[in-house]
C-alpha cells in the first residue's frame, strides 16, 4: 500500500481575508519598500552585518530565519504590515495600485490531520464550503471569497493567499513559487530599522474586558 502524503493544514482563509481588509484601512499599503526586497537580491555591495541585522530582528521579536519574502508584477511589500505572527511566525502584505493583496505568512505547524480534499459542507447545504487540490509542490485551497497557495518548509508552513476578488489565481501561484527566505540584503530592507519597533507591539485598549471574547465594554451607567 502506497503512504499517502499530508498536505499543510491551511489557515481559515475568512481570517486571512479579514486582516487584508484590516491593514487596508490602516494604511498599510501606502508605504512600499525599496523594489530589491520583492525578489532575490542581486546588489554587488557588501552584505549587511549578520549581527546587526540579528539585533533588528530580535528588538522586533522576529525571528530572522522565519523571515520569507516574495514577488508578483505590480505588487510591493507594504512595510507597515510586517510583523510576528503567532508565537514565532512572520507575515508581511504585498499590495498593487488597483487594491489586490497578497498576504504572505510562515508558520511553525504540525502537518493536518485530514486529507485537504476532504471539504466540510455548511451545516444543512451539500456544496462543500471549501475545495482543495495539490497543485505541483503545493496546494491550492479556495473558498466562495478567498483562496490561498500553502507549502511545507522543514517544520514551517509558508502561505501565500489573498481575495479572489482582487487577486487571480495565476497571480498567486507566480507569488506563492515566488516566495523564498529572505537573504541578508532583503532582510536589511524588509526588517524595522535599528531602534524603530514602532507598530510591531499590539495596541492596548482601555475598553476591552480582562476576561470572555475580547468585545468592547459598552456597558452603561445606572442612569441608562
């Protein structure tokens, strides 16, 4: 009997169409980064000092090795948006005139534990909510909304995905085989500058409850 191989457990692709709105509204597609961090470096100057660039990563809790970078035509890394994901993870947006985006993310995972052709159905409904299909070393997972490439790496799980909306599948697919570790030089582009961590720490609100799901406390006082 043949093994049959595990594909990477995909992320809810609603979540990831929810942060691409997010940083959207935030601005975070208005400042793209030099063109030399959407691909390989090819610059003859020196390579930035390992150490330094080390310190940069650390002071912005990102692990240097977990940083991956990509490219796709019209689309440039949106600085603002990079940053840890989960515990160790890193994600990062890339955004084009017209309003697609891509969002890049590297995870350390387990593998999934059932098959990623096996497609729930909503509760009632016999249409699955979701389709997947191995697509050369990756696969391809999409739903009514969005869609999204995935890969294993040693123990990481690197994805690429974005709104179907605004971005189509031959322009993930060119971005997902597109996506690589960063070398030194696009990390020195991609990485906050020494002493500037600013935007990479979570915002803290006055208004959300220590305990429950996290909503706004809107409560009133006795008066109504």
């Amino acid at each position: 009997m043949t093994s049959r191989s595990r594909p990477p457990r995909l992320r809810p692709l609603l979540l990831t169409v929810t942060l691409a709105l997010a940083l959207a509204a935030a601005g975070c597609g208005t400042e793209p980064a030099p063109d030399r961090v959407a691909g390989r470096s090819s610059s003859g100057d020196p390579a930035p000092d390992r150490a330094e660039l080390e310190a940069r990563a650390s002071a912005a809790q990102i692990v240097a090795e977990h940083v991956w970078v990509t490219e796709a035509a019209g689309y440039a890394l949106a600085r603002q948006s990079v940053g840890v994901l989960g515990d160790d993870g890193f994600g990062s947006s890339y955004t084009a005139p017209d309003g697609g985006m891509l969002q890049l993310s590297v995870e350390r995972r387990p593998h999934a534990e059932a098959d990623c052709t096996d497609g729930s159905a909503a509760a009632g409904g016999s249409e699955p909510l979701w389709t997947c299909e191995r697509d050369g070393e990756q696969w391809y997972r999409a739903t009514e909304s969005g869609h999204a490439y995935a890969r294993e790496q040693g123990e990481l799980v690197i994805t690429v995905s974005g709104a179907r909306e605004k971005v189509d599948r031959a322009t993930l697919r060119s971005a997902a085989r597109a996506a690589h570790r960063a070398d030194d030089h696009e990390l020195d582009q991609v990485l906050p500058p020494a002493g500037d961590a600013s935007g990479r720490q979570p915002v803290e609100r006055g208004d959300l409850p220590p305990m429950g799901d996290g909503a706004p406390n809107n409560d009133v006082g006795a008066s109504g």
